[in-house]
C-alpha cells in the first residue's frame, strides 16, 4: 500500500510540471504595413510557467523572457501597451488558455516605422525545454 502511494504522488508531481511546461504552436495570419498585405505565420512558443520564462523560435537561442502575467484563463507573454507608451521597439502577445487563440502587435522600426498584427490559435506539445545560452564570454 505504501509503494502505490508513492507512486500516486510521483505521477502527481509529474504531471504537475509537465502542466507548467509546455510548448505553443501558434499558426494564423500576420498583417503588416512593411510588406503590405496578409500571410502565414508559425509561431514555437516554449513556455515555462514555473519559472515564469518563455522563449519562441530562433530567439531562443538569445535567452529567456520573463511572462509578463499568467492568469487562469490567459498568458500576456509581454506588457500591454498602452496609450501612454512609445510602442517603438514593443510587442504585445498573448493566448486565450481556453481557446488556444492568439493574438500579437508588434510596433517597431524596420528601417521605416512598421507594424504587424497576428491572429491565430495555439495547440499544445510536448515541452522541448529551453537551450544552453550561447554566450562569448
């Protein structure tokens, strides 16, 4: 009896990190006025909600961003711009952890002031963990 135990609450806190880590596959429909018009987009997000760290696709390989807020039914990866903000050089994303929808502004100078807007929905996967920083020093 004392072994089944055990291994109840192995598998509890097993699953209780693999619900705190987890991966995002975002696809959708990115709008932007630098390349004026609509297309595709694939977003890896790898989230660790734990350790309040994310990262996304090749930038995960320039170090972890901190969660901006994580709430019971939505994930807001950045701060929220607001009104008061200069919104150059800022983002803005998030998911629905009920629908798995996603939605992200970004405002920021691609050798002119641009924007682009994505939405999209998310499926989970199986967390690929965070790689080594590469650093020179």
């Amino acid at each position: 009896m004392r072994s089944l135990l055990c291994a109840v609450a192995l598998l509890s806190a097993s699953s209780a990190v693999a619900a705190d880590q987890f991966d995002l596959i975002c696809k959708g429909v990115e709008t932007a006025n630098y390349f004026e018009g609509k297309r595709p987009f694939t977003l890896e997000l790898r989230v660790d909600l734990e350790a309040g760290r994310y990262c996304y696709d090749e930038l995960c390989d320039r170090g972890l961003r901190p969660i901006f807020s994580v709430e019971a039914s939505r994930i807001d990866f950045d701060e929220p711009i607001t009104s008061d903000d200069s919104p150059i050089g800022k983002q803005h994303h998030s998911v629905d952890r009920s629908t798995g929808a996603y939605t992200r502004f970004r405002f920021a100078p691609y050798g002119r002031i641009g924007f682009s807007t994505a939405d999209g929905n998310c499926e989970p996967a199986p967390f690929k963990g965070f790689p080594d920083p590469k650093t020179k020093f």
